[in-house]
C-alpha cells in the first residue's frame, strides 16, 4: 500500500502567528500551489483505486475535495495540533515562561488549555493502525493534513524519537510517500 500525505497549501494568515486547530484560510496562492499538487500527485499515483482521507478543517477540506474525485472521508484524528489559550496570537507574545516550558517538552506538555504532542502522535497511529485493518487495505491512500500530524505519523514509521519531529521539514502544498509492504512502512520521499 502507498500512502500519501499531502500537507495543505499555505494560509492567509500572518507570519508568526500560531494557528494549529484554528480554521484558517487559505492563501491568495492557493489556485498555484494546488496546480502543482495535482502534478505531483499525478505523477506518483497509479491508475487504480484510491481511497482518501482528510482534516475536517477547511484548509484541508477544500484542498481534497479540489484534488480528488470520488468520496474523502473527514476524520477528526487527522487535525492540527491544539494549541489551546495560544490559538490565533502571535508566538512572540506568548507569556516567555509558559513558551519556555512547553518547548523544554513539548512531546507531553501539553500548550496551555491545548493538547501535547504524544496526543496528537496518538490520535494520528490510531488513524493509521485502522487504515491499515480496512478491508480495501491493498488501495493506494491520500491523507490531506497538517504538518504536525504528518511529523508524528513519520516518527511512527520510522521508529525515530518524537522528540524529533521538528526536525522533519514539511513544506506547504508537498506530498511524502509512504509505503507499507510486509509489516513494515518505507519512506519513498519528502516534501516533493
């Protein structure tokens, strides 16, 4: 089975502000970056069946129902990080201890009112473990999400620490292959 993780394109929303599970708009690029999406996409995925699956949120939502034809099924577990009290405001004006401390650890601090980032890898392999028990498991996938769920879900896979999630760039707009053959899951590439 090929898995595709397709991180949405980029938003309409300033720089430097924090936005996880807010519902964001999409950027004036949008029609660009989904043209060269569908591209790529084009490219990779073969002609047979294809399941999909997204974030409800519209940032994802709309990307998916412009991408693929057929059914998509919205799945709560697929959305952002929570940031809670620190949605929609600036990171630069976050209280500097409350910030401190949730980066010294984020993977089970969780941000203040929000959620930590073992939760959001837990909802995520919990997505993944029940894709991979359907019955239709032998169909290529396309997961439109976010950047944080697709780190967590490449930790998983990979067996790598959480911990260094943020160290796995994920561009805007780009698709990272996973494939899962004989128990195991390989890394076909990133950000293309």
């Amino acid at each position: 089975m090929d898995i595709y993780l397709i991180r949405h394109t980029s938003v309409a929303t300033a720089a430097g502000i924090c936005y996880g599970q807010s519902d964001v708009a999409l950027s004036e690029r949008y029609e660009q970056e989904k043209n060269r999406l569908c591209r790529v996409l084009a490219a990779g995925l073969g002609a047979g069946a294809v399941r999909a699956y997204a974030s409800p949120l519209s940032r994802c939502r709309i990307l998916a129902e412009d991408v693929v034809e057929g059914p998509i099924c919205l799945d709560e577990r697929l959305k952002e990080y929570h940031f809670g009290e620190w949605e929609l405001q600036p990171w630069a004006e976050l209280p500097a201890q409350e910030l401190a401390a949730w980066k010294a650890d984020f993977v089970e601090l969780p941000a203040p009112g929000g959620e930590s980032f073992a939760a959001v890898q837990q909802r995520a392999v919990a997505f993944l473990r029940e894709l991979l028990t359907e019955p239709e498991a032998a169909e290529d996938v396309v997961v439109f999400a976010h950047a944080a769920l697709i780190r967590t879900l490449l930790c998983h896979c990979l067996g790598l620490p959480l911990a260094n999630a943020f160290r796995l760039n994920i561009d805007y707009g780009s698709v990272t292959k996973l494939r899962y053959q004989q128990g195991q899951f390989l890394l076909d590439y990133v950000n293309r």
